[in-house]
C-alpha cells in the first residue's frame, strides 16, 4: 500500500504518510520496551546499554572507563571521561545521539539528529583563553538539542553536552551538576593500582604547571609513589614480588617562562623543589609545551621504552596543570588513533578516568585521570571571570619596584608586601604574575585605605565589593629573608595559584605577606633570578582594570558634582526670591 502510494504521490505529499508510519512504529516500538528493555525515548533506538529508563541511567561515578577500552559506541565521554546518559539533561554525561547512528537502526529518517559535538579539537582561541559568548542563535547548542555540523559521518568521537560546551564557549552552563558527582577518590581508584606489587609495569606522569609549580604540584601522589618504590624495592631485592613504579616528572607550559632562564638552572630548581615535595626519585624530567609542541616526542620515546609492551602509564596532576592538552599534543604529534580530551581554562575539565588509545606501542595503555583539587589554590576561591584575569597564557614579563623600608606593594586584591625591617636602604621587588592583574605601590601606613577604597575596583580580582567579602580573612605571615646580591634575585615567595614576589637584595630584611586564610604561600630560592630593566612608578600600574575604574570614578563623580550644582543653583535661586518677597513686606 504505502509503495503504490510513493508512485502516484510526490514527494511533498508523500513526506505526512512516512510520518504517519514511522509514528505508528514508534508506538509498537514503545510497547515492546518492558520486555526488550529498549528505550522509552519517542525518538531514540538505543541498544540495552544505553537504555533512558530511570532503572539503567549510569551511576554517578568518576571510575571512567580503565578497565576496558572505550568503546566505539560511547559509553564513556571521551572528552572528560564521564559515563554518558541521554535521559536527563541535568545529570552528567548527558548527550543527544549522532544522527549516523540512527541511521543505521531506523533507515535514512530522522536526520534532525546529530552529535553534541564533532569537533576535531579544542578552539584555539578559548586555548589562549578569548573567551566567545554564545549569541541568540547558538541557544540551543549550549543545551545540547538541534545542533548542526557539517559532517556527520567522520568518525569523530562524539562528547557529552558539557565537552560540547567547555570547547565553543569556554565554559560549564551549569557548574550544579558537576556537584552531583561523587568527589574522585584517588587512593582508591588509582592509588592502590600504582601501590601494587604485582601486574603490569607502572608508570607515572606527574605533570606539573610550570608557572605555577608548588601551586600545581601533586605532593600527596609524591608521597604514595615514593613510598610504594621504598616498599616495592625493598621487595624485589629479597626475592618477592615488587613492582616498582617509574616516575617522569613532566614540567608543562614552559612557553610561558621567561626565554633567558637558564634550562640548567631549572632542571637543578625543579629537582630541589620535588624532592622538597616529597618525591624521593625521577626516574626522567621532561619539559615540555604542548603549544609549541617543544618536548614532546623524546618525552613519548622514553616514556614508551619504560612501559614496556603491556605497561600501564597514568598522567596524574592538579586541576588545569595540562594533562589533557599534552596527551592531545603526544596524538597529533604521532598521529595514532587519539580520542580529542576536552581543555579549557577551567579547573576540574576532566571528570573521570579516560583510557586513550593509539597513543603507546604494542598493549600499553595510557589513562588520562581526573585534575587533582588543591583547596589551598586561590584560584579555588575565585569565579571564572576573576580566574580569566590571574590566568597566565602568555611568556611571563617582569615588573620590577626599588623599594625600602615602610612600603607594600599589592598584586591585585589577593595578594600583599609589607617591608617591614631592613638592613639596606632599598631593595628590589619583582613581581611574576599575569600582565591582566594590576599593580600598586604605597607606603604601609595607607594599606588600610587602599583595601577600603580600591579592592574590587582598581584593585582586581576580586571583582566588586561583594566579592571582596566573600573570599574570606585577609591574613598576614612573616618571612625572614636575606641575599648576597643586587644583581639578582635570591629568593621567591609565591603564592599557590597565582604568581611570586622575587626578592633581590644585598642583606636582610623581615617582610609581611597578606593574602586571604587557607592560601598557601612559599618561601624558596628565586626561580628566575632576572628584573626588568626599567623600574614601576609608584601608585597604579597602567592597565585596562585601573583605566576603567578611572573612567567609572569620573563619571559618577561628574555626575555627582552636576547634581550639587543644580542644588546650589536652586537653593541661590529660591533664597534670591524669598528675598524679594521680604523686601516688597518691608515697603508695604
């Protein structure tokens, strides 16, 4: 019946029958989904697996897919490695199915449907951290329906509602979610794999922020692989089993140091400051920058050759140190079959353990795991427009103040120096911190009143007097320092998340260091000894921030002074009047 109708109707008439029928076998479909445990979606066919029945949504998990491999039908987002559901967009992993797919259980229909996201690889300017809003018409691509791409068949592994948004906006549109998740227990999920004494050979990618190394670095796994290797190795020389785990330290976003800085100098810093984190071996020491893609071949060659043909490598690190850039960095590198990680500017891009594959020769598997939550980063306590402000994407720049005694020098509203006692007359203070965060000199005795008039405004982040409430005590900690030159720096003290004060002097001196409670601040050798050639001027440092708080200063106060003048101009009016009418009593 309906291949006569086809031949005496055209294909415009046609088009409310083959709706008429397909809708008549989605009610049988629906029927059948007690028995046959199909989906109770009116327009999705999905295998058991993937059922939206409330019975077999995902459980809320960050165990990613580590024991077996992802599979070609996505159960895992490849992306950030959260088990994906299409049932309930509120719930993670949530995902709208590719329209190939479909095509191959209900024919050439429903074309409508397509992946959240085909894209090939993260948007480079959200990597650089521009940030793009979405506009009226991209509406429905943040919420994952209706969205289009222009080819639906390559292959691409498709990513869940979050990834899709995280890499075309730069963004989570609701951070609520995340919240549902349990937090990433890491001595259970991979720390007990990396403390055994049998199975495959291990190794351990610690990967650590460059710019903000004591900030970034994992010391808690330091601690559990350096005890595992004293165990295990003590082990194996009685004859026992023991696994000993191999440690490659990878020193990422090097691009964004300062080019003079010695590579010697560094790798000698890096090694002093790990075993001071409580590394006890490096087996390697890579640097690397996955932008420039300096170090990253003779990284995999070594860490390929320590992992044999079945070893196991587990890249492990704080939240946004960079472990997804670098493994999507090692695949196009080497070209092998790589599922794209999400990256963002964003802590906490990865959600669960992702197996990539293609990456390793042979049987060895490489797991991307979740970023590891340091609550002592100030970035923790900051929104994501205050983070874009602290966040450093390009090669650091000195700014350099002679200062002496009685002064403080503020980096933003998050961070304060007090010389407080010296024995020279002046000293000098370099600050590394990100060019988009403004800058103030003044003598000590005004600090009071710049922190009363100027956080939230000038001073940024925070940003508004609210916040500036909300990120909690301002507290001060007291550091002795001393150095043997003027020449250069002799020590730093940074604070985790945010930037350091390098200290160059010819003698000792007792500074006072403010930042909010809980934030964790470093006392340790100057890592980039260098000063700018020219030196800060007092008060401001010139900058978009202090420029537009000028500009909103000057325009209230304009505002502010044109009303008084009206006040005054009626009041000289109406006193001019009352006058008169005296005058004209007076003469009657």
């Amino acid at each position: 019946m309906l291949a006569k109708a086809a031949r005496e109707l055209s294909s415009s008439k046609l088009k409310p029958l083959l709706a008429l029928s397909l809708s008549s076998f989605r009610s049988s479909t629906w029927t059948e989904t007690n028995t046959s445990n199909r989906s109770n979606s009116p327009f999705l066919l999905l295998p058991p697996r993937y059922s939206s029945t409330t019975n077999n949504v995902p459980p809320l998990t960050r165990d990613g897919n580590f024991n077996d491999a992802t599979p070609s039908t996505v159960s895992v987002c490849p992306g950030c490695g959260v088990h994906m559901q299409n049932s309930n967009p509120k719930h993670p992993g949530f995902f709208i199915r590719p329209s190939s797919i479909e095509k191959q259980s209900n024919g050439s229909v429903l074309r409508n449907l397509v992946p959240i996201s085909q894209e090939p690889e993260f948007i480079n300017s959200i990597k650089h951290g521009l940030i793009v809003e979405p506009n009226s018409s991209d509406k429905d691509d943040e919420t994952g329906s209706d969205i289009s791409t222009k080819d639906d068949e390559t292959g691409r592994p498709l990513v869940c509602a979050r990834c899709h948004s995280l890499r075309h906006y730069g963004r989570v549109k609701d951070p609520t979610v995340e919240n549902l998740l349990p937090d990433f227990d890491f001595d259970h999920t991979v720390g007990r794999r990396l403390g055994s004494a049998s199975g495959a050979r291990t190794v351990v990618l610690l990967v650590v922020d460059a710019s903000d190394f004591d900030g970034s670095f994992p010391k808690r796994v330091a601690k559990l692989v350096s005890r595992t290797i004293d165990e295990n190795n003590t082990a194996w020389k009685e004859g026992r089993s023991g696994n000993v785990p191999r440690v490659v330290v990878v020193v990422t976003k090097i691009d964004l140091l300062p080019s003079s800085l010695s590579p010697t100098r560094f790798e000698q810093w890096v090694r002093q400051r790990a075993r001071e984190g409580g590394l006890s071996k490096i087996t390697r020491l890579h640097f690397v920058s996955p932008v420039k893609n300096w170090g990253i071949k003779d990284m995999v060659e070594d860490v390929a050759a320590m992992a044999g043909k079945r070893g196991q490598v587990w890249a492990v690190g704080s939240q946004n140190a960079g472990k997804s850039t670098l493994i999507n960095a090692v695949g196009k590198v080497f070209g092998g079959k790589v599922w794209h990680l999400t990256e963002a500017p964003v802590p906490g891009t990865t959600l669960g353990i992702v197996r990539v594959e293609g990456v390793l020769p042979f049987e060895a598997k490489l797991f991307d795991t979740p970023g590891l939550l340091n609550p002592h980063q100030i970035t923790t306590r900051l929104t994501r427009e205050e983070q874009k402000l602290v966040q450093i994407s390009k090669e650091l720049k000195p700014r350099t103040y002679r200062i002496k005694e009685g002064y403080t020098v503020h980096i933003g509203g998050l961070m304060r120096l007090d010389i407080d006692e010296s024995s020279v007359d002046s000293m000098y203070v370099t600050v590394w911190a990100s060019s988009s965060v403004p800058l103030h000199m003044g003598k000590k005795e005004n600090a009071y009143k710049t922190l009363e008039e100027h956080f939230g405004s000038r001073l940024q982040p925070p940003i508004g007097e609210k916040r500036v409430e909300e990120m909690g005590k301002w507290v001060r900690k007291e550091f002795r320092v001393s150095g043997s030159s003027w020449d250069a720096s002799s020590v730093d003290i940074a604070v985790s998340g945010l930037g350091w004060f390098a200290i160059g002097l010819k003698g000792n001196a007792v500074l006072g260091v403010w930042t909010h409670e809980g934030i964790d601040v470093f006392l340790r050798d100057s890592l980039v000894p260098q000063r700018a050639r020219t030196f800060e001027d007092s008060g401001f440092t010139v900058s978009k921030i202090v420029a537009k708080a000028d500009r909103d200063f000057n325009k209230t106060h304009k505002g502010e002074t044109l009303k008084k003048r009206r006040s005054n101009k009626k009041s000289t009016s109406s006193d001019s009047v009352s006058d008169i009418e005296s005058c004209q009593e007076v003469s009657l």
